[in-house]
C-alpha cells in the first residue's frame, strides 16, 4: 500500500529556493556562520528567521520529505 516515491534517508537540508545552487548554498551557509559578514543581517531577512540558529543545515526530516512527496509514510 506505499506510494511512490518514498524518501528513506538523506543528509542535510535542502538549498532554498533561488540562493544560487550548490555554490550559492555554500555561500549562505558562510555567511550565516558569520555575524560580521556585510550580507548576514540580509540572508537573515531573506530567509525570514531572527538568528542563524535557526537555520539548521545538519536537519532533515525523512517524514517531512514524504509528506512533500505526498506519500505520508513515516520511515521511523
């Protein structure tokens, strides 16, 4: 009774939307790392969060995926 395609695992969170790919990706996540870089307050307002700890790159959800994919199946 599964429907497809159902997510088993993963690693990491997925690039936003329009940040500019794997390297726009890796960019952001350095800036957010760095509260005196001239960009993080704008990332931060992008991004719509108060602080960078509220990006969590390190997260992910496999149920969370599913529930994207429309499967609803909990992998736990």
């Amino acid at each position: 009774g599964a429907r497809y395609p159902v997510c088993l695992t993963g690693k990491g969170r997925c690039p936003p939307e329009d940040c500019g790919g794997v390297w726009g990706y890796g960019d952001l996540r350095e800036t957010l790392a760095d509260p005196t870089h001239e960009e993080h307050d704008d990332m931060l307002e992008w991004l719509g969060i108060q602080t960078a700890a509220e990006f969590d790159a390190e997260a992910f959800d496999a149920d969370d995926v599913n529930l994207i994919l429309g499967g609803r199946i909990s992998v736990a």
